[in-house]
C-alpha cells in the first residue's frame, strides 16, 4: 500500500527539475533530473584563488608571495548549469532540499581532493542574524551537514556576524572588502575550541574569497593552526 500511495501522491504532485522545469520521473527524488550535469572547477588551479597558476606552481602570479588567512579555497563545482540553479534555488527560493544535493556533492568531491583531508573540524560561514531569520537557516550550515557526515568530522559553531547584513554580490569587490572587514568573529567563550585546531570554513559560492578570508582572520586570531575553504561552486578566479 506504501508503494501505490507514493505513485498515487506522484501523480497528484510531481517533482520537477529545478532547473529545466520538467516532470521527474517516479523514482527520481530530485532536484535535478537525469541530464543535469553538476561541471567541475577547472584544473589545475591556483589554491587561493582559483586562477590559473601556470608552470606547475601551486599559486598563480598574483598569490605567489602573500600571506593569507585562509590558505586554500577549493570548489566542488564552477558556478554555471546545473550548480547554479541550485545555488539560486537554496539562497532564493527557499528549497533545502536542494541545499542537501550540493552538501552531497561537496561530499562526493572530497575524496578528489587530497589536500583537503587533515582537517579537525568543519566551520560553516554564518549569516547575518537578520538574513537567516529572513531565509529561514543558514544555507551554508546545510551544506556542512552533509559533509561532516561524509567526512567523519564535527561541524563546529563557533563564528558569528556581527555587521554587513546586506547581500555582499550586490556591491563592488572593493566595497565588498570594506564591508567584511573585521564583520565575523568567534563567539564569545568559544576561542579554545579553535586554538591549535585545522579547521576547513564551508560556504555556497566564493568568488573573491573575501568572506572566506575575513572568517579565517577571525580563527586565527583565536589561535587556529590552519584554515582552509571549501565551497559548492566557484564563480570566477
């Protein structure tokens, strides 16, 4: 009876892509269908940034010889397609679920990235208090779910935002960076959780780092050994 009543509430309410718009079929949980493609980041890459680094260097031109708080910042996926409509999807629309199938694919891509293992604890990049009672949660805490379960390792809350409360993609990288500037912090009585620990920040899309950047200044400031990023896609280099 299960079985006939899943069929029944199939027909009377059927999932579809939430990309293309068309009917999934039975079976088929969603949220994208079978010719949605999840395209990876472009290799090799530069490490911080995601450029081209060129004459197998691990850095490009322009991160060669700079200090950064956060060391690394690797994507599960380029911001395009199908990765896209799911960014738009959870940050947008509402839909968690599809914050759960990028969390997914971030998970399927750790095992293609060696130099992300190491780490002691995952970070989720906070919102702004104001944004996620607006949104309803925190989209990159789903998705940092769905890797420290594929991981084996806790997903520790220890930032917060305490100012910037606007969409950040609205405004010039210059601004931007004024904007973040000292905007995250570790929560009050919580610094011994990040002393001598590597922690790995995750967030849904980076394109100049400067969040991921601004949150690690706030772990090392609090005694982290390391700090690395991993996000769902990367939107530019």
């Amino acid at each position: 009876m299960a079985f006939w009543g899943e069929v029944l509430l199939h027909v009377l309410l059927p999932r579809a892509c939430l990309r293309c718009g068309e009917d999934l079929p039975f079976g088929n949980e969603g949220p994208l269908c079978a010719r949605e493609v999840l395209a990876p980041p472009p290799e090799p890459a530069c490490v911080r940034c995601g450029g081209q680094p060129g004459g197998g260097r691990s850095l490009c031109r322009a991160c060669s010889g700079r200090l950064f708080a956060c060391r690394l910042v690797r994507a599960a996926c380029a911001h395009q397609g199908a990765a896209a409509a799911l960014v738009h999807a959870f940050k947008f629309r509402g839909f968690r679920c599809a914050a759960r199938a990028a969390g997914r694919a971030m998970s399927r891509g750790l095992a293609r990235r060696p130099e992300l293992a190491g780490f002691d604890g995952l970070v989720a990049v906070p919102l702004h208090p104001r944004r996620e009672q607006a949104r309803g949660y925190n989209q990159a805490e789903l998705l940092g779910r769905e890797v420290a379960a594929e991981a084996g390792l806790p997903l520790l809350d220890l930032l917060e935002r305490r100012r910037g409360a606007g969409p950040a993609w609205r405004i010039g990288r210059d601004a931007r960076r004024r904007e973040l500037a000292g905007a995250f912090a570790v929560k009050n009585g919580l610094g011994e959780r990040a002393r001598g620990r590597r922690l790995l920040l995750i967030d849904d899309v980076c394109a100049s780092a400067t969040t991921l950047e601004e949150c690690a200044r706030a772990l090392r400031a609090a005694g982290a050994k390391d700090v690395g990023g991993y996000v769902f896609t990367r939107a530019g280099g």
